[in-house]
C-alpha cells in the first residue's frame, strides 16, 4: 500500500516496543495507520492501547497542515508559443480555469532581428465559442515582456489573440486549442500532464537570447545537386582595368609625388609626363617645333600657290601638291599638339578608378608604346576557378555559386554579388590539364583582385533535400548535432547525419524533420550554457 502524506503525529508504547505513525491523505482522501513493533503479543488488544490508537487517529487526521484533494496546489505553467509573419511570442501562463484569474507572461520577439519589443500596445483576447475577455496594455511591463491578468468566464477550448499596434503597424498573433476548465484542480493537473521535458536540453531564457546574436527557424526544402567545392582566382573584369602606356620615347616624370599604388584617379586627370629635353635623338621639343614649322610652312605655301593659280601662274598639279603638304603637315602638327607640347608630352589617365601597379620611376626613359602603369576600377570582378577532368560531363549543368571570403570569413551567394557563370572551357589547358571555369560578380568592397577564393559551384538538380544553414552545426570529435526548439525559451541536443554542403547551407540526411525549429544562430552560445550545467528552464525564472 503506498500512501502519498505526511506522518502527523506518533504513539509509541515503550513496555512492547510499539511505535504507531498515523498518516492521512492519500490520493483517495482515505485514513491509515502504519505499525512498527518488535513483536506481537495478545497485550496489544488491552483496552488502554486501543483507546491510545483512536487519539492518535484522531488527532492525526484533524492535523491542519493538511489538504484535501481539492486544495492540492500545483505549480506548473502553461507553456504557449505562437508565431506570425512578424514576431514569435513565448508566453508562461497560470492553467485558465472558469472564474478564476490567470496571469499571462507574455514575451514579444521580433522574428527580422530576434530582437524584443520595448514598446507599443498590445491586447489579448481569450476566446472561447463566441464568448471572450480581453485586456490591453499600453507599454511593456518590462522590455519584451507583457504581462496580463485574466479571468475566463466559461471552461471549454478556444484560442489566445494577441494585437500589437506599433510604428510599423498592426500584427496579431494568434495561439490555438487553449482549454478553460471547470475548476482549478483540473486545470492544474493538466499543466502539468502537457508540460513538455527533456533529458538531453538546455535552458536559455529569452532575456539571455535577446542580448546575443541568436535566430531560430525551420529547415528548407529546396534542390540540392552536386556541389564543386574548389579554389579560385579573382581578376579583374574586361573593361575594368587599362594598361597606359607612353605614346612616344622619352623621359617619364611624374605629376604628383604621391603618383603610387592605390592612389585614386578621375578621368583625365594627368598622371605623368614624357620629355626629351638633354636627349639627342627622340627630343620630343624639337620634334614639336619641327612639326610646327613644317605646319607653317607648308600653309604659306598652299595661299601663295592658290593665289598664283587664278592668274593660270601655277598648275593645277602644283596646287594640288601644296594642299596635301599643308593637310599632311597640319595632322602631323594638330596630333603633336593634343597629346604634347614644347616641354613633353603629357598622358591622362582613362578612366576613374586607382592605380593599380607602376612599372616604372620617376626619371626613368622609356620607348613608345612601353607600359608606364595600370589603372583599376576594380567594380567588377572575374573568378576563374579551374577543375579537374571528371567535372566535365556536369560543367554544363552549374548554375550558381556561394563564394566564401577569407578576408571577412564571410560566405556570399552568386546572387548577392550581382554576379553570373560567363563560361566554362570547352578543352583542359596544356600546363595543367584543368578546365577553367569564369564567373562575373561585382565587388562588395572586400575582394582583392591576385587572391584567392573558396568557392562552391552548384550544379541543376530536380532532387528536393532538407537544409539547414552551415552555423546551425556543430561538431563534437566527427559527430554532427543540432539545438532542436522544445520551446522558446528550451532546447534538445540532436545528433543528425550530413550530406553535402555548398557554404551557405548543409543537407540533412536524418535526424530531424521539416517541422523541427532549430537554432541557426547562437547554437555556440547555447552549448556554452550547457557546459555551465543549466539548470531547468523554470528554476530561478522570475519576470
């Protein structure tokens, strides 16, 4: 027989060794008594003793520490979580029970940001069949936190409604199956029955995950095909990068002192000079004033000769000699002109951008048509990555692409970076027998063309697999877990099997299903409080 009380009182009789413990309450409401002796003997059915045995009966039953069945309190809360397009509310309520009041503790998370909401009003509304009460608060009773006080007026199923009015607008949030019953024995041992436990989970409070970076959501069912993880190369894009050479020999002499690499440029700015002045041969000074006296020349010319030719003095072969000298001489002068002048000739850069490499110094002689420096604009970028042989029957097939930066430990999708597949080679390159394959994206600031990249490249599939995002994961000694959601504010360690990843995203093979909300952010922080030895999600809880 198990009794479920508490020992009230005590008799024992010391000359046979008798204790007496005189329990009451068990869950049927119905009296005991327990005995303990050494030995028994006909001398226990002596009248004194049975007249000692009703005392202790009677006074252990009128014990006032002791309740009935109706007044059994019960501790447990309702657990309620609902979620819109909007937010994610977590609320902790005493069991709803017809004509008594409830407190509801509710927690507003924005689900953008997983963020608490520290202002706007908001009403909850209990209903049930066309029946309901309300309340309204204007502010939260602590940042994130509403807390309300109901009283339902008729037991049955119905639903939890709350309104939250904010700058951004209005969004309600509703929770169903929400039961009211009869009284509050019942409601209690219901609470209790639907509190939800774990053996392997960890408590992280919502005031906790609203101070971290943190995110909860379900896996995603998309395509998922073979994914090339490689290494690649960043270049700069066609048109984005100009060579400026010197157009004629001489020696270069810079127009700035601070002329060097990562300076930036505007569009014909001037970037440096080219002299002949000292030099013998290529003199560009004493070519321009050739050129201009020819120019001068051969004009003076060309009137005299039109001139003479209306009074038949010169030919009509003779005139036409002269006009071209004067039309040859002029295009040689008006070039030298635009691009030189009597100290030198002068180079402007050709686009807006930054110098990117200098081949040469200040002072230096250089020949026409030699590079002088490289000029970037370094917007739009070229990947080439190069593959091995076997990827050749899928090459055709790749349609995206996540790249992964080293600079910013960053990973970014094709389609963030604006960027598309250019091509693909159709034959292996002789040095190293590998296939390139060309990427565009634009530049996000962070990508430095000569460096190196990972990159995943993704193929077309019409096979649908379960993905998580990559930070969702965590490794313990080659085994692969996830923090699956029991509530808001609780969370299961899960052990799960992985396919392939492509950066971003990581497919599931088992483990968990579609409808399991898993932490996708701060899955770290929370094996950190595990290590802590949290305890349960409501001890110490107190809003």
């Amino acid at each position: 027989m198990v009794i479920n009380s508490k020992i009230v009182s005590d008799v024992t009789d010391k000359r046979f060794g008798i204790l007496c413990y005189v329990c009451c309450t068990n869950p049927n409401n119905q009296h005991y008594a327990v005995f303990e002796h050494k030995s028994l003997k006909k001398k226990l059915m002596k009248p004194y003793m049975l007249i000692l045995l009703v005392a202790a009966l009677t006074i252990g039953c009128t014990n006032t520490g002791v309740k009935n069945s109706d007044e059994h309190a019960h501790d447990a809360k309702l657990q309620i979580t609902a979620y819109n397009a909007d937010f994610e509310v977590f609320a902790e309520a005493d069991p709803f029970s017809e004509g008594n009041n409830s407190v509801i503790l509710a927690h507003f998370t924005w689900l953008e940001n997983f963020k608490p909401l520290d202002s706007g009003s908001v009403t909850v509304s209990l209903i049930v069949g066309e029946n309901g009460i309300r309340q309204s608060l204007e502010k939260p009773t602590r940042t994130g936190i509403y807390a309300f006080t109901v009283k339902p007026e008729h037991a049955g199923i119905g639903r939890l409604v709350f309104s939250v009015k904010t700058e951004k607008g209005e969004s309600q949030i509703i929770a169903e199956g929400i039961e009211v019953y009869t009284n509050k024995h019942n409601a209690g041992h219901a609470a209790e029955k639907a509190e939800r436990v774990s053996v392997n989970s960890v408590a992280f409070t919502k005031e906790q995950s609203w101070k971290v970076d943190f995110a909860t959501e379900y896996p995603g069912i998309e395509s998922f095909g073979q994914v090339i993880k490689t290494t690649a190369l960043i270049q700069p894009a066609q048109g984005n990068e100009q060579i400026v050479i010197a157009r004629s020999a001489g020696v270069v002499l810079f127009s700035a002192n601070k002329l060097i690499e990562g300076k930036e440029v505007n569009s014909g700015e001037s970037l440096f000079s080219i002299s002949g002045s000292g030099l013998i041969d290529n003199n560009i000074a004493v070519k321009y004033a050739e050129a201009r006296s020819n120019f001068e020349k051969a004009s003076a010319d060309y009137e005299r000769a039109k001139d003479l030719a209306k009074d038949k003095i010169v030919s009509e072969k003779d005139l036409l000699a002269a006009r071209n000298n004067h039309e040859t001489t002029k295009a040689v002068f008006d070039n030298m002109k635009k691009n030189t002048g009597e100290s030198g000739q002068t180079i402007a850069s050709p686009m807006q951008g930054f110098i990117k490499q200098v081949f040469v110094k200040n002072g230096a002689y250089v020949e026409a048509g030699q590079a002088v420096m490289v000029v970037s604009q370094n917007k739009t970028l070229a990947i080439i990555a190069e593959l091995p042989q076997r990827y050749a029957p899928v090459m055709g097939t790749i349609n995206s692409a996540n790249i992964y930066s080293h600079n910013d430990k960053k990973t970014y999708s094709l389609e963030q970076l604006n960027g598309k597949i250019l091509s693909y080679g159709k034959s292996a390159n002789t040095d190293n027998y590998l296939i390139p394959v060309t990427l565009q994206i634009d530049n996000p600031g962070n990508f430095v063309p000569g460096s190196f990249i990972d990159i995943y490249l993704k193929t077309i599939s019409n096979t649908k697999a379960l993905t998580i995002p990559v930070p969702a994961l965590l490794e313990e000694q080659g085994l692969y877990f996830v923090w699956v959601q029991i509530t808001p504010e609780l969370f299961e360690k899960r052990e799960v099997h992985i396919g392939v990843s492509d950066g971003l995203q990581v497919e599931i093979i088992d483990g968990i299903s579609e409808n399991d909300r898993i932490v996708t952010r701060g899955a770290m922080l929370i094996k950190l409080a595990q290590a802590t030895g949290t305890l349960d999600a409501h001890s110490g809880h107190v809003h």
